[in-house]
C-alpha cells in the first residue's frame, strides 16, 4: 500500500481498509490540529489508488465490508474523481458494505445534489464532518475557515443525498474562558444539524500546534475533568436532536459516555454527576488522541 505519514481514521472504521486517496489535508491551519502536519497535501493518481486496491484484494480477498477514503478530506476531490475511485472500490471489492469519508463542509457545499446522489448510489455511505465547535467566536479562533451556517447547509446536504453524517465536537476547545458558551452554542448548532452520529472528543494538544503555545503562555486555559463535565452538562441540558446516536468514549475522554438523544440524556446526566461526586476521571496517562 501507498500510505505516507500517519495514517488517521475515525474510531468507528477500526476494523475498514484504510484507501489512502489524498495525502494530508487541503485546509491544514487549524490551531489545536497535529494531525497532518508530517505531509504537503496532494491528490493520489487513479493509478496509484487502483495498485492499492489490487494488493488488498491479493491480500484479503473479498473479505471488505467498509472501506474508508483517507486523509483529512477525501470529498475535496471532484465528483468525477470521486465516482471512478467508487467504481474501482466496487470492481476489486462488490460486495462492500460502506464506503466513508472525511468531509469539510465547504467540499460538501461544492457538490450539487445531483453529485451527492450519485456518490450516494455509488456506495459512499457516511460522512464524518468535523464541527469541533457551535461559536463563531471559536471557530474563528482556532482558524477552522467555517461558519455555523456552512455546518448546518452541509449535514442538511447530506441528509437530502440519503447519505449519513457522523459530527464531531471537542470538549473543552474553547477553555475556560468560553465554557459556557462552547456548550450552549455547540447545543444550538447540533439541534439544527440534528446529525446521524455525534462524537465528541476532549481536547489534547500536541507540541507545535498554535494552540499549544497559547496554553504555554498562559492566554488559554484547558479545562480540568470537573469543568469538562460541567461543559458536557450544559450540553445534554440544552441539545435537542431526537434519535441522534451519540458517543463520548473517545480515548482522548475523561468519562465514556454513550446513548442515543434525547432518550438516554438523563442517565448520561446520571453518570457525570456519579463522576463528579466520586472523583472517576480517566487520568492524563491513559489518555490518547
């Protein structure tokens, strides 16, 4: 296989073959992201995407039921792009279940119906679209190049091309300073999104990012375990996104959590308040991103 740099994947496609169709990602600046700064983003040939494809076929056979089109954000790809790299999934693997992708709303927004539609039938399953926050204000400031708007027109795009949206969020990404507003506005943004999936993560920064130099200098503070779940409180108390599957058991989290908006919202309210009570945090060192 043609992997460059640290391969990264969403939890949810552990067990996928990992098709690596872009190198890096194209936007690249955000302030708390490490991910792919080992890498200049390009676009991989249909050559080389179909070599990859033919040696996964040598090596599991017909054994593929997901397959996962890295990195950072493979829907940056044209449609025409997109629908060949599909087809050639299909010819090496037919009986594929799912195919996933990350995707900037900006990407999605570019796309006609039409396209998503097609991509759709094509086998493209699911879309994990990075929200990370519900405030202007931190969306700006860890220099994310997406509005709440954008956000919103994009899982609505998805969700008339019948296609799945798994939304990710990050606790404590504002620090203490915009607590309140992370939690309340991120409730906002997710009752109008009202996404498939929900996936919240909790904030770790790696050395160099820009973020990590703020929390260096004192300009930011990270929120402790306690605030973390005060955060996630504020959430749960103020969402509003019936039947949306939501996790929070992240290995970056301090409290595993999992349910399904609204119904199981007490009984996740029930568990952090046990946590806050009884000190159960998971500590630093088993933490991971």
């Amino acid at each position: 296989m043609h992997y460059e740099g640290m391969i990264y994947r969403p939890p949810s496609e552990a067990y996928s073959l990992i098709l690596q169709v872009t190198a890096g990602c194209a936007h690249n600046k955000c302030t708390f992201c490490g991910m792919y700064k080992d890498k200049q983003f390009h676009l991989k040939s249909l050559q080389t995407i179909e070599e990859d494809l033919q040696e996964a076929r040598h090596f599991y056979g017909s054994r593929v039921d997901r397959i996962f089109l890295a990195d950072g954000d493979a829907l940056v790809l044209s449609p025409e792009k997109l629908m060949k790299i599909l087809t050639l999934c299909r010819k090496y693997f037919p009986d594929v279940k799912r195919i996933a992708s990350y995707g900037r709303a900006g990407d999605i927004l570019r796309k006609t119906d039409r396209d998503l539609a097609v991509l759709r039938e094509m086998g493209l399953g699911i879309v994990y679209l990075g929200a990370e926050s519900g405030s202007e204000t931190i969306l700006k400031h860890i220099r994310k190049n997406v509005t709440t708007e954008e956000l919103i027109q994009a899982a609505w795009k998805l969700e008339t091309a019948r296609i799945a949206s798994s939304v990710t969020l990050i606790s404590g990404l504002g620090g203490q300073e915009f607590l309140e507003e992370h939690a309340l506005k991120s409730a906002d943004l997710i009752s109008v999104m009202k996404p498939d999936y929900l996936g919240f993560l909790t904030l770790m920064l790696e050395p160099g990012t820009p973020m990590k130099e703020e929390v260096a200098s004192g300009q930011m503070k990270l929120l402790t375990p306690p605030q973390v779940v005060e955060e996630m409180e504020l959430f749960l108390q103020h969402v509003d996104s019936d039947g949306t599957v939501f996790r929070s058991n992240h290995a970056s989290n301090y409290i595993s959590l999992r349910g399904t908006l609204n119904k199981d919202i007490p009984l996740m309210l029930s568990q952090l308040r046990r946590a806050k009570e009884n000190d159960i945090f998971r500590t630093e060192i088993m933490r991971r991103l």
